[in-house]
C-alpha cells in the first residue's frame, strides 16, 4: 500500500503535496481506457512532454542525470518522443509531467520491489528524517542495520554503508587490495561510472591499468586472465547474473581460484540482492563470496549502498580511508531497516513473490509476441529481472513509445523487474494488453 500523507487510500499515485507544475493543465488529462485504447489529447501531451524534455536538455548535459533515465536511453536514438518526467509514482504505477498513468515495469532500475512510496518504507523514513538524520555523531541505525545485514546476508560479518553502486563496488576494490597487497583485479559485469569500471572522454585508461574484463560465462577468459594476473591477483570481481544465471562450474572456479592464490572473491549484487534471494545470489545459489556489494532494493529506492563481507577481508578496510560524508545517514539506513522487516516478516515471501510474479510477466509478454506475431523480438533474463531484446531498433524505439502512450513503461536494452504490486491479474493482464496493442499498432504502421 502506497504511504499517504492525507490519511485517505489512494489507489493510483497520491496527490503532490505541493501545488501542480503550470505546465500540467486538466484538459491535457488522458483516458488510457478508451475505447480504441489509445490516449486522448495525444498532441497535447506532446507537447507537454516535449516541453519537460526540452527544458531538461537546456540545463542538464545528456538531458538526465541518470544514464538510463535520458529519452535516448528511454527511446533510442531516433528520437522517439515518449515520456521521460514524472510528478508522482505509487505501487508500480507513475504519473507523467502529461498527467498519464503508466504501469511502471522498470521499477527504477530495479531498485524498487516493494512498490513506489510503500506505506511502511515511506513512514521509518520520515520518523528518521524527523528526528534528525544526520549529527556529529554516528546514529544508532547504522549499527543496527549493520548487525541486521549480518543476520541475513550469508558472507556478512562487517558492513561498510556508502551511497551508491558505483562507491560500494569501488570500496570493495580497495578493501581486496588492501587486504591482499595486490594490484589485479579480473571483472566481469556492470559496475557503475568510475573510473577503473570504464573508458571514455575524460577517463585516464591508466585507471583500468590493473583490471582486466572478461565474458560472463567464459571460463578459458576467466583462465587466461588468471594467468596473466599471476601471483597479483588482489581480486575476482563478479556480476553473478549476466542476462542469465551463470554456470556452477564458472562460478567454482572463480572461487577456487581466490582460494588457492589467497585472492578476493567479490560479488556486486546490487541487482540480485533482496531479489533472487534477500541475501542475493550466494544465498540462492549456496556460493559464498568474501565480499559483496549490495544496493537498491535493500532501501526500496532511498539512497544507499552497503559492502559487506567476512571479517578478515573487510577488517582492511579501517587500514585504508574509505568515507562519505553523508555514508550513514539515518533516513536511508531506516527504509533499510522497514525494507528488512518485510522481507523477514512471517506472513510473506517477497522474493518468492517476485520470482512468481515475474515469471508471470514473462509469460504475458511471450503470449504477447506470439498473439501479434511480432518478429525479432524475445524475452530474456531470470524471472524477477526480465528483457526484451529487439532485432530492429526502429521497432523497438517504437514498439516503447507507442506502449507508453497506451499505459505501460518498458525498459529498453536492459532489465525489467518484478515488484510486488505487479501481483494483480488487473495490472499483469493491462501489461499483456498494452504490449499486444502496441506490437500490432507499430506492425501495421511499419507496413508488415
Ligand atoms: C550490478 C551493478 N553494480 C553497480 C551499479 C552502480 O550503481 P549506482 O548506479 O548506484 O552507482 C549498478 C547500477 O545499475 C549495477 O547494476
């Protein structure tokens, strides 16, 4: 249930606390029930939305401050002028800055799975903020929280808290060298904008110098690249779902590796934790790393990560200066705490949930392709972390906008993700509507 500052139920996104942007007017107000299934004042919403885009893009370089969140990335690079801002986002729908109810199915790259502005999340934080979130001292939350994690995460006996994916990762590179005395890291995954995680204008390629990348899944890669490592092998850096559960014997021997040469076995489970399982991948799958990286939906979308790991490895971390200011601020390490409630709580299954749900959502998109008969296009992924993956970018750029106008937000070229207001028949079935409708609609336009 969504969390409601007025004390009444609200079914779709709650009214903003503050007033309506000018831009927003009650006649741009859209049916996404009419009767052709096609939104009203499509030429108004246009506008509106084209207006938010471009005043985005006067003042924010790539139009987002979110990679994934710029319309290219939304849309693809023909342009596609879909909707790229929201006003308000409950359970898993949002409300665009053209006033349009969408079915969220990217759930804020994953980093929401108990729904948008869930009741129980939204009121811990806001005790915390009340109280104070942040002080010359540590709260008392980060203990707390600490001590939770390492009741439920199976490699965890330390916690570090950060901010974001990307320092989580980072620290857990430097507490591996630390650790180890050693330079090289072998990594396989995504990992964030840092430096030594990627290339490109403004990045010194002596950053990666020390890290070499290897296909998921390979294991003659993962080999060669031990090899060339040698006796400098600080860490093993792993993404455990690539796409696809990774082989068991990929996996071993990633982690006998680390164990014969005293390296670092590392796994990033921003996107598998508190998903595959609450303590990620190496509880699912019974392999336990020394260190992990977990993120996003630990906190239902409020801003922290956390590295956790065995004592004798994240101890190093006191040895070497990780810190952030705002690392332990209690509003964040609270939506933790209510997030950890629900998932421990004995009444419910989130994750089991979200592998079920997710299931589901795959199954209607399958039903969708073959009822619309649309070509090049499949469904990958694990359950509660699917995608769609399109031969033609034209008909993807498409197929997205044309289901956005009609109700339902896609992810383009990465995952969507289960998340427990997903768990309706009304909302799995509208998903399959939307993603038939506008597979047909796109076809015809495309003359096929
Ligand atoms: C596996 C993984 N690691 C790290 C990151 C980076 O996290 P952030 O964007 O919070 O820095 C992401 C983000 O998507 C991720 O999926």
């Amino acid at each position: 249930m969504a969390f409601n500052f007025f004390g009444r139920k609200q079914e779709k996104a709650p009214a903003a606390p503050d007033e309506t942007p000018e831009e927003v007017t009650e006649d741009s107000e859209v049916d996404a029930d009419d009767e052709e299934g096609i939104p009203e004042h499509v030429g108004d919403e246009d506008a509106i939305l084209g207006d938010w885009r471009s005043r985005a893009a006067a003042v924010i370089p790539g139009g987002a401050s979110t990679g994934s969140k710029r319309p290219a990335a939304l849309y693809g690079e023909a342009g596609e002028p879909g909707a790229a801002h929201y006003l308000r986002a409950s359970g898993c729908s949002l409300f665009t800055a053209a006033e349009q109810d969408l079915i969220d199915c990217t759930m804020a790259l994953g980093s929401v799975s108990l729904g948008y502005g869930d009741d129980g999340v939204t009121r811990a934080v806001v005790n915390a903020i009340a109280q104070g979130p942040v002080s010359g001292l540590s709260h008392v939350l980060e203990v707390e929280i600490a001590e939770r994690l390492c009741d439920v995460i199976p490699c965890a006996e330390r916690v570090r808290f950060l901010k974001t994916g990307a320092e989580g990762v980072s620290a857990a590179l430097r507490i591996a060298r630390a650790a180890t005395g050693r330079k090289h890291v072998v990594a396989c995954g995504y990992f964030g904008w840092h430096d030594w995680a990627n290339e490109g204008p403004g990045i010194l390629p002596e950053a990666r110098a020390y890290v070499t990348r290897v296909p998921f899944n390979d294991e003659a890669a993962l080999d060669a690249a031990i090899a060339r490592a040698g006796s400098d092998l600080a860490a093993i850096l792993l993404e455990p779902v690539v796409e696809a559960l990774p082989s068991p014997t990929w996996i071993a021997k990633a982690k006998a590796t680390c164990e014969a040469k005293g390296a670092v076995l590392i796994f990033d489970e921003m996107k598998t934790g508190f998903r595959l399982a609450l303590g990620g991948y190496q509880q699912y799958a019974g392999v336990s790393p020394d260190l992990a990286v977990f993120g996003k939906a630990m906190a239902n979308g409020f801003p922290v990560s956390a590295v956790v790991g065995r004592s004798g490895v994240m101890d190093a971390a006191a040895t070497t200066w990780i810190s952030s200011t705002s690392a332990s601020e209690a509003g964040s390490l609270a939506a933790v705490g209510a997030v950890l409630d629900r998932y421990t709580a004995d009444d419910e299954d989130v994750c089991a949930t979200l592998w079920r749900v997710g299931a589901q959502m795959r199954q209607s998109m399958e039903q969708a392709i073959a009822a619309s008969q649309a070509p090049g296009v499949t469904v990958h992924g694990v359950d509660p972390m699917w995608f769609l993956r399109f031969e033609d970018p034209v008909f993807e750029s498409r197929f997205l906008r044309r289901a956005v106008e009609l109700g339902v937000l896609f992810k383009r070229g990465a995952y969507n993700y289960a998340a427990v207001p997903h768990d309706s028949d009304e909302v799995l079935l509208e998903v399959e509507r939307v993603a038939s409708s506008a597979f047909v609609s796109v076809l015809e336009e495309m003359g096929e």
